[in-house]
C-alpha cells in the first residue's frame, strides 16, 4: 500500500488494487456490458460505453480510499471495495470467476478497511447470488437481516440479505 492518497495500491500474492483510472473504460465495459457478470448488481448491464463512461468517471471522482481497480498481471479485471462506507461490493469479469480471485481481493480489502477506515463491513447481496454469499461467508460475515423488494433493476424487483462483518475485538 502506497502513502499517497491520490495513489492509492493493495498488493496480493496475484493481484494489485488501486485506483482507477481513464484507461480502465475498455475493460470495465467488457464487464459492466455483460449480463451474466451484471446479473446480481445494483444497475442492469451499461448498454454502452457511454454509460460506462460516467460510471468510470463518478469512481474517479469519488471520495479516496474506498474503491480499487482489481488488477491481474497488469490487466483490468474488476472492481472491489466500498464506494460509500462501510459498505462492500465486488464486480469480476467472468473470465475470472472461480480462481479465488475475489476471495483474495476481499481479504486483502478487509485487512486495509479495518487498519483504518472502520470498525465494520456490510454488504446488500441479492439471496439469489449463492456464490457471493458463499464467499462472505468464508471471509467472516455474517446474516444481520433480510429485505423484500430492495432494488428494482430492469424492471425486476430483487430481494437483499444483508450482512455485516466486525472488527476483531470491537463488537
């Protein structure tokens, strides 16, 4: 992890968060474009580049040290973090999917937001979603509720589970 604010990086044994940056749109959009990648997220798939874009733009623009670029062997694969604290969220390219690429990214995560940004994660997963549930499950979340009808995303309405994850020695 770097000092800089502007500048922020987590380094892992295979992968490196930091911040993004203009010439992350490509591969963002292959990502944010795809509907299976989409499916359980907060927006339908972008329909354009545009759409990405702005998206890209208000992640740049956004409040530091809460939001990172994943990257492999130097290639964009997705995104992780909180963009309004204390709550996560994690997009991978499919490609990706079941390498333990997002287990690696969110524990990495997990050590950083606690060494100073919080004192407890939550996260708003769609019930439907196993494997991310699975994969809170694994890095130490737990259940805090259920909501019916949360999110309306292209013209489905969604449920949440939502869970929380405490800083050791704090709850």
């Amino acid at each position: 992890m770097s000092s800089s604010v502007a500048r922020l990086e987590i380094q892992t044994a295979r992968l490196r968060l930091r911040t993004a940056v203009e010439s992350d749109l490509a591969a963002m959009h292959a990502i944010m474009s795809d509907p299976q990648a989409m499916r359980y997220w907060s927006s339908p798939p972008h329909p354009d580049l545009q759409t990405t874009a702005e998206w890209l733009d208000s992640m740049i623009a956004g409040p530091s040290g809460g939001d990172f670029i994943v990257e492999l062997d130097g290639c964009c694969i997705g995104k992780l973090g909180c963009w309004r604290w204390p709550e996560v969220g994690y997009l991978l390219s499919r490609d990706c999917w079941g390498k333990g690429y997002a287990t690696e990214g969110l524990m990495a995560f997990i050590a950083y937001a606690f060494a100073g940004f919080t004192d407890h994660l939550t996260a708003d997963v769609d019930p439907r979603n196993e494997a991310s549930l699975r994969l809170l499950a694994r890095a130490g979340f737990r259940v805090s509720g259920y909501g019916a009808k949360t999110w309306h995303v292209a013209d489905e309405w969604c449920d949440s589970v939502y869970l929380r994850l405490d800083k050791p020695g704090t709850s």
